[in-house]
C-alpha cells in the first residue's frame, strides 16, 4: 500500500460483516458472498495493515485488541 488512495475500502465492509455476524459463514451468507472470498479479503486487510483483526477460535470470530 503505496499511497492512501491505493487503500481498498471493500476489504474494510468484509472486515465489518465478519464483525458483526461473529463468523465468516455467517457474514458469507447473511450478505449473499462466498466464505472463501471474505476469508482472503479479510486476509488482505490484515497485510494491508500489518495486523491481526480477528482472534480465531472454535465458535467462530472475535476482534483482536487492534481491531
């Protein structure tokens, strides 16, 4: 991410559907999207910033402390 202009703001509404569902299959479904593209969305993010967004675990999601 070169510039701030570079930033992709899709990536951030993923972010956010995990977030409020409390899992990818959840946000997957509720928004009409598959699991695997949020995963490597949110993937994406997470380079982008330099940081986890998410603690994973067995019942799905939760924000990591920078989130």
């Amino acid at each position: 991410m070169d510039r701030p202009d570079d930033f992709d703001w899709n990536l951030v509404r993923s972010f956010l559907w995990v977030l409020e569902a409390g899992s990818l299959t959840a946000a997957a479904r509720r928004h009409g999207q598959h699991q695997p593209t949020l995963s490597r969305q949110l993937a994406a993010l997470e380079a982008q910033l330099g940081a986890p967004l998410f603690e994973r675990g067995a019942r799905g999601r939760a924000p990591a402390r920078c989130a």
